[in-house]
C-alpha cells in the first residue's frame, strides 16, 4: 500500500509518501516540506489567513516533487491521507479539499488523520523505531501531555497541561525576551550561554502528585523578572533568564515522564512534538532513562516539528493494524479543535 499524505494544520505544508507493504515498519519514500516561518516572522506568529492561502500555494508543487523523488506517479497511490484536526480551521481546509478532491478523482479512499497520533508515531521514521507498549511525552506548540500507547489506535491519557503547553511556554517567554518567532529555538540557542541558576523560577505542578502540567505561571514569572531588571536588559542577563526559563520546563518535564514510567511500569518513552527538538531535555531524559533501564526514543531532529511524513506514517500504520478509518464518500468535514484520547480516535475519526 503506498499512502501520499498531507499535513496543513499551522504553519508547515507538509507532503510525503509512506510504503506499507510487508509486514514491518511502514517505509517513508520522499518527503517535502515548506515552512511558512519567514512569512509571519514579521507579525511574531502565525495568522491564519495568510497561511491557509501559503498552503494553497504550495501544496501541487510540493506533491509533485515527492512523486518525482519517489519515482512514482499519482497512478501507485492506494491511499491519501490529510490531517483532519487539531489545527487553523482554514489551513485543515486546504489539506482535506485537496486530499479528498485526489482522493476521488483517483477513485482511492481517504483518511483523516489526528495530527497529534502524527506526531505520536513519527519515532516511527527513525533507523531505531520503538516497540510497544510505551509512555509519550507529547510536547508540542499547542499541546503537553503524557500517554500511555498500548499499540496503534490506544492512546491513554494519563496527564495533560491544565492551562499552557510547554512549546508555549518557550514561545512567550522568548517573546517577553524580545526573542524572534519562533521563540522555542532561539531562548533555547540564548539558554546555551547563560546560567539556569541564576533566576529562581516556578515549577508549576511539580509536586502536584499526578501526571497533569502547568505552564503559564512560569510565563508570568519571566514576565516579573524581565520587568525587574529594567527597560533594557543585558546580554548577560539575557541568556541567564533565557537559560532558567528552559531549566524550569525541562526539570518539569522530567520528573513528570519519570513519575509516569514508573506509575505504568513501562521501560520505554517516547518524546514527540517540537518541543522534543530541545537539547537540554534530550541530555536529561537520556541520562535519567538509561539510569534507571528505560529506552527512550525521538523523531529525527528535522521531523519533530510539523511534517507530511509523520500523517502519511500514521495512516500507513493504522492501515496495517487494521483500524478502520477510510472514508470512499469524499466528504469531509475537519476538527480544529480535537482530543487524541482512546474515544476521540477510535469514534470521532470514523468517517464513513
Ligand atoms: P500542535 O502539534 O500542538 O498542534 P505545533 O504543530 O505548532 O502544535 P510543533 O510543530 O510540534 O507544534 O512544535 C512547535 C513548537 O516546538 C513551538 O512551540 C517551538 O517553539 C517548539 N520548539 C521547536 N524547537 C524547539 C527547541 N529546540 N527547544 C524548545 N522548543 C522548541
Ligand atoms: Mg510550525
Ligand atoms: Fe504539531
């Protein structure tokens, strides 16, 4: 089964092709992504017209760059697959008309796929997949939660952020640091040069004794510092802030992975999302997990974020394990606002 697959939920115009014959991890064959972040760097985020308009833009060209990279033509696709939620209402738009216009012109069936099961099983496209069962951390720009993942279409959430995701967090304390958009990488690259000692910052819910998170307090934190030190701020200070902002996340971020390895007696993780790109929370899972036996597992650095790989992989997945999603009518609706939880997957996304 060769699957082509769209991702437009944000700000990425993602295209890739996914083999699944045979039984093993399903093959990615090319893949292509444009990323709009020049284009609403100057608005310090992303508006949602102009990136469903970029999507509509970019999407053929794309598509056929991934069939000439493949060496395939439109005639070798079985399935297509978009992301049909969460996301920009618009932008989900352009991949599910696309999808399903293809779709039906093919006369092959389509698939909506939830982007966060996307991201979920993008440690799927490494040389070093994961096996089942395991604990994700899925630490996105939109969404922070841990989950139990017993096989493909089993998505237990054992705790979640009540207010901020962590990738948010990143985000706004970047931009209170006059950082540019998007702030997680550059208050990471900043973070290098400073001192994470040197301001004393919240971990908000560290102790709470369950699996949930919250970021914004820290936000507001950053907020209180910066305005302390005044309307210009120092280079130095800066990176110290910038530097104690990361520690406060990933030190959160840690405990509550291991408190959840631990609670479902598990021996492996998996951290997807964005966020899952950072190198201090790579350095510090990695030393606590092999610590303590437990294997942990990312996307390659360049798929972390949004792609077309990780939907195609997702649908070429739930293709093999047999879980029925496909949809012959080509009618399509999107979920802009959608929960990856055992019920949501497993009812919602039957289409029919
Ligand atoms: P969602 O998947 O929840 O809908 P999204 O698609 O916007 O949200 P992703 O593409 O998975 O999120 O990730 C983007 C987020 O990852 C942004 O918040 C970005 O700042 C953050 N991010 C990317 N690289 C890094 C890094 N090296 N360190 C910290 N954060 C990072
Ligand atoms: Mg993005
Ligand atoms: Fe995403």
């Amino acid at each position: 089964m060769i699957v082509l697959g769209f991702e437009s939920s944000c700000d990425e115009t993602g295209v890739a092709l996914v083999d699944s014959s045979g039984a093993g991890v399903p093959r990615l064959l090319s893949h292509a992504l444009h990323s709009q972040i020049a284009m609403h760097q100057a608005y310090g985020g992303v508006v949602p017209e102009l990136a469903s308009r970029d999507h509509i833009r970019r999407v053929l060209p794309l598509t056929e760059q991934v069939l000439a990279d493949a060496g395939r033509t439109l005639k070798d696709v079985d399935v297509v697959a978009f992301t049909r939620g969460p996301g920009l209402a618009g932008a989900l738009l352009v991949g599910a008309g696309v999808a399903c216009s293809l779709a039906a012109a093919l006369g092959k069936p389509v698939m909506g796929v939830h982007h966060l099961e996307g991201h979920l099983l993008s440690p799927f496209l490494s040389q070093d997949p994961p096996e089942f069962a395991f604990v994700a951390l899925l630490v996105s720009g939109g969404h922070t939660q841990l989950m139990q993942v017993d096989r493909v279409g089993s998505y237990e959430v054992l705790g979640e952020t009540i207010d901020d995701a962590a990738g948010e967090a990143f985000d706004k304390s970047a931009k209170l640091l006059g950082l540019p958009y998007p702030g997680g990488p550059a208050l990471a690259k900043l973070a290098a040069q400073g001192n994470p000692l040197a301001f004393k910052l919240p971990r908000p819910l560290l102790h709470s004794g369950d699996l949930d998170f919250s970021f914004s307090g820290l936000k507001t934190a950053v907020l209180t510092q910066s305005k302390k030190l005044g309307a210009v701020i120092s280079e130095k200070d800066k990176a110290d802030l910038a530097a104690s902002t990361q520690a406060a996340i990933v030190e959160v971020l840690l405990k509550k992975s291991l408190k959840a390895l631990e609670q479902t007696g598990l021996k492996r993780l998996v951290v997807a999302g964005g966020v899952g790109a950072n190198t201090l929370l790579r350095e510090q899972l990695n030393a606590a997990c092999s610590k303590r036996g437990i294997r942990v597992h990312y996307p390659e650095l360049h798929l972390c974020t949004d792609n077309g790989a990780m939907i195609a992989m997702a649908a070429a997945m739930r293709l093999q394990a047999g879980v029925e999603m496909v949809n012959t009518a080509y009618s399509f609706d999107v979920m802009p606002r959608w929960s990856l939880g055992k019920s949501a997957v497993g009812v919602a996304a039957k289409v029919t």
